[in-house]
C-alpha cells in the first residue's frame, strides 16, 4: 500500500495495489474516486481538496493498526 499527498493539488491518493493497473474509476462523491482493476475491485483512492476534507495536513496523523493472526484468521 502506498499513500501520498501533493500539497500543491491538494490531492491525497491511497493505493493498494501498485502490481494491478486501474482500468476503469467510479466516484464516490464529488471529488473522491475509487479506481477499479480490471476485474472490479478497488485498486486506489483519489480524494481531491484533502485539506478541506480531512484537515490542514491530511497526513499529519496517520494510524496503521494491523490485527492479530487471530483477526486476520477469523477474516479469511
């Protein structure tokens, strides 16, 4: 997964997976696009105006939590 921020277009794009080209977008609401692979699934998200979406520095605080093997067993 891959996240970055261009503070001069104000745009913060999360993604994935960078091993599956997007072949097709969908948006979610003005100004924030899910990009699909080929087979459908959501490969990356765009969200334009991040600042004003998500405050004055949109990576300022950040939180990756990944769950115990026990979760991640429980989801598969």
């Amino acid at each position: 997964m891959r996240i970055t921020y261009d503070p001069a277009a104000d745009a913060l794009q999360i993604v994935f997976r960078d091993d599956v080209e997007w072949t097709d977008s969908t948006d979610l609401e003005d100004g924030v696009t899910a990009d699909m692979g080929a087979d459908g699934h959501i490969v990356g998200l765009e969200i334009l105006d991040a600042s004003q979406r998500l405050g004055a520095d949109p990576l300022a605080h950040i939180n990756i939590e990944r769950l115990g093997a026990q979760a991640e067993r429980r989801a598969s």
